[in-house]
C-alpha cells in the first residue's frame, strides 16, 4: 500500500481513498457531541457581525448605495457554494471541510495548497475581527464608563492603508479576545457551541434593534444615483465576502456532529438564509440613515453602527445597547472561526503534512489542546500588531479559493465515485457548481494586486514546506491498513 517512491509529479496528483472507519479510536478522534441548531448557530455565528459591525465603513464608500448589490452578489457566490458544501459535507463529513474534499477528489497538491489558503483565510479572519472588536470593546468603555484605553494598548504601531503614524504600540483588547476564545475552545466543542448560540441570539437581537432605529430615519436622498458608483460593486463584493466564511466553518465540525449526513447541510443552509437576509437588512438601514460620504468618515470605521445609533436617536443609550451587542457577538464570531482553524489543521496532521502533535485529543476535554494553544498564540500575535486594513482582502482571496474548490471537488467525485451515498444533492447539476466557481473568480479578479502578491507568496511557502516536510511525512506514502486513512464517520454509531 505504499506510495513512498512515487516521484513529486505522481505524489501531487495521488488521491486520498474515500474509506469509512467503523471504530472510535480515543486520543486522536473528535467525539460527536453537536445538533443541528448548535451547527447552524455555529455558522450564523462565524458570519453574522464581521460583514456588518466592521465591513460597511469599508464597502459603502467603494460602491455607493450599489453596496447592496454587492451584498446580494456575495450572497449569490455563498449560496451557490453552500448547496456544493451541503452535498459534499453530507458524503463526506469530516473536520477537514475544503482540504479533505479536494484531497479526495483534485489530489495531494492541490490538497496543500488549498490547505494553505484555508489556514491564511481562517487565521487572517480571527485577527481582523479581532481587531474589529478592540475598537467596539473602546467604545463601550467610553459610553459605560467615561473612558477609553490609551491609544498605545489599543492600536497597532503600524501605519494603516494612510501612511500615517498611529501612535500605538499594541492592540491588547484583540490579544486578550483571543485568550479567551483559545480557553473556551479547550473547555469544549459543546460548550463552546452552547455559548455562541446564546450570543448569536444577542446579537440577532441588538441588530433587530438597528434595522427598526435606521429605518425609522429613512432619507430617499441616501439612495440618490443609485448606481453612481457601480465599477465599484464587484470590489466591495470581494471586502464583504470574507465575512460568508462562517458557511465554511459548519463543515469544519462535521466529525464533531450527530447524524452529520442530515444536520450538516440543514444547518448550512439554515444558516445562509439567516446571514444574507441580516446582511441586506442592515445595509439598507445603515444608508436610510446616514449619508454614502460618511461611512468614509473616521467616525464610521471605529463602532460604525453604534455611532449611527447615537447620531439618529440623540442619545447614547442605544449606541450602549448595539455596542454591548457587538462585543458579544463578534466574540462568537471569534470563537466559531478559531475553531474551524484548529480543526482544519487537525485534519492536515491526521494527513501527515504537519506535526501530528496538532491531532493529540485531551481525553479530559475531547479537544486538542495543543493545536489549540498554538493557533492562537500566532494569531493573537498577528492580532496585536497588524492593522485591520491588511487583513480584510486576505481573508476573501481565501475564501474564494475555498469555495470555487469545493465546486470543482463536486463535479470531480459526481463522475469519479457516482456510487458514493449524497443525503443531499445539489439541484441543477451541473449548473450549479459551475456558476460558483464563475461568480468566484469574477470577485476574485477584482482584488488588489498587493492582496494576490501577499497571498501567492503565503503559498509559494506553504509548498517549500510540503517540499521539506509535507512530502516525506504523508500518511499515504507508507500506510499498513485501510484504518489508517479512513474517515472518522462510525456509520453504524450514527442516528438514522
């Protein structure tokens, strides 16, 4: 069963065997604690509050009221994916979500470097919104209390998009955030789930709090030359699509689900319907509101909804109200996206390509710990001395990449293993998978060049190490048994 003398061309095109395990091997399996709504909690979670606390300041002033093209085109480019992740993950439900997929279908390299983009997508979405909520985390303080932290514990030392000095030093609120996500997440997959169904209602709440304020200030002039600044709806597209990267973050706890088969794609979809109705609600409140010019104001990229709460109403109690709300809820956002980064490197190690240090489970906690710690120790780093203004577009390109392989992974595994049980198949095929992979590479050629220089350098990198480490280390190249390259689904251990 060996492939270890296979030369680098075959080695990059071998496919993982599609082989489902029959047995719970403890200390290097997830056990399966989660339900439908806990999952679909989850991706509501991971989505809704990183487009909308923080993207509008970025989307608006691009776009124009056209924004909410851009929305419902992000929308589009998610829902279309999310009926491919449903099919895929109802076949193939394991931790690996992207990664696992384009390993059994497209190969070994494509595998890595999918892998690659993931991580950077997952990593870079943590820090941002990280980043994002330090300046929330601020603006409570001062609406509560009087005050706000020094600017040198709340910003990074490096210059913004501007050039400009920023007097800080360290972002300490984005730093902290992480700390307590990272102790969560090693309490538990349960209870981390429990907690961010109950923020996700928070959050749910408090932006039902905005829709009905924004639109009780309704100006039809906000919405004048409507399509004014239209050569800029597919860029905005590209900011706000990183924040559709909860859908993805479902699939990455499919090993940790009961009956993954029917709850994966009922809570993906579950989850999309939810995120794109919020979304396009808010946008459409937040410019009834407030002019186009002023979400480019400093004003509104620091706590920009809170500001328009207080800006309509007069009075600081209900930008308190959205502020709390939005501390709340980013952290769920925080949370549920620092868990799929963890379990996606999770499912790399059970592959070989990385120390398999990152796949030891506690067998007091059920998680892994180890992988846990170090992720977030990076991503804190990143956190506390990165501005936001280089994360955003990063975390899209990842996405994108994340999305369009999955589509192509589902026409691949159609005509590749038709004999494979799909619970759920996705309509119109193969109309479907196409059109994602279409609208993708239409929002992926509309990012700046620095974002596509950043990320092809990350992957050039990231295959340097498959090269050194990777390669040699693959679980395919020396295994005894058909176990050892199986997939932890148990199908007799799961409810019909």
């Amino acid at each position: 069963m060996s492939d270890q003398r296979l030369g680098l061309g075959a080695q990059l095109l071998r496919r993982k065997p599609i082989i489902f395990q029959h047995h719970f091997h403890p200390g290097t399996e997830l056990p399966r604690k989660l339900g439908t709504f806990q999952l679909m909690m989850f991706g509501v979670g991971a989505t809704v509050g990183t487009g909308i606390f923080f993207v509008l300041s970025e989307a608006i002033p691009v776009a124009g009221p056209a924004v909410i093209i851009s929305f419902l085109l992000a929308g589009l480019a998610a829902g279309l994916s999310a009926l491919c992740y449903a099919e895929l993950s109802s076949s193939i439900p394991v931790s690996g979500s992207t990664y696992s997929f384009s390993y059994h279908a497209l190969g070994e390299g494509v595998a890595v470097l999918v892998g690659g983009c993931v991580l950077l997508e997952y990593g870079l979405a943590v820090s941002a919104v990280a980043v994002g909520w330090s300046g929330y985390f601020n603006e409570l303080l001062r609406l509560l209390f009087g005050f706000q932290l020094p600017t040198e514990l709340s910003i990074s030392f490096i210059p913004g998009d501007d050039g400009v000095a920023t007097g800080g030093i360290v972002n300490l609120p984005a730093i902290v955030l992480v700390a307590l996500c990272m102790l969560l997440l090693i309490r538990g997959a349960s209870e981390s789930a429990t907690i961010n169904a109950i923020m996700v209602c928070i959050k749910l709440g408090v932006l039902a709090l905005f829709i009905v304020i924004g639109l009780s200030a309704f100006n039809a002039d906000h919405f004048d030359n409507f399509f004014g600044q239209a050569a800029g709806i597919s860029g905005a597209a590209g900011v706000i699509f990183f924040s559709f990267i909860g859908l993805d973050a479902v699939a990455t706890a499919g090993e940790e689900v009961r009956n993954p088969q029917k709850a994966i794609p009922r809570a993906i979809i579950g989850a999309l319907l939810i995120v794109t109705t919020v979304y396009v609600l808010v946008c459409i409140a937040g410019l009834a509101a407030m002019p186009v010019e002023w979400f480019a104001t400093p004003e509104a990229g620091e706590a920009g909804l809170a500001k328009v709460m207080e800006l309509v109403t007069g009075t600081p109690i209900w930008a308190t109200i959205l502020s709390a709300g939005a501390v709340i809820s980013v952290f769920s956002v925080t949370l549920v996206t620092l868990y799929g980064q963890t379990r996606i490197l999770f499912s790399i190690s059970r592959d070989g390509m990385v120390s398999r240090k990152f796949l030891a489970v506690s067998p007091k906690h059920g998680t892994p710990v180890y992988n846990t710690v170090v992720v977030s120790i990076l991503v804190a780093l990143v956190a506390g001395f990165v501005p936001s203004d280089y994360l955003w577009d990063s975390v899209s390109f990842g996405t994108l990449v994340a999305f369009s392989v999955v589509a192509i992974s589902l026409i691949v595994l159609r005509r590749r293993h038709p004999e494979l049980e799909r619970p759920f198949k996705v309509p119109l095929y193969p109309v479907v998978p196409i059109l994602t992979v279409a609208v993708c590479i239409y929002v992926l050629v509309s990012l700046r060049p620095i974002t596509w220089i950043i990320c092809l350098t990350w992957l050039a990198v990231v295959f340097v190490f498959y090269l050194a480490y990777g390669r040699r280390h693959a679980v395919l190249n020396d295994y005894t048994s058909e176990e050892e390259i199986s997939e932890p689904i148990h199908p007799e251990l799961e409810e019909r």
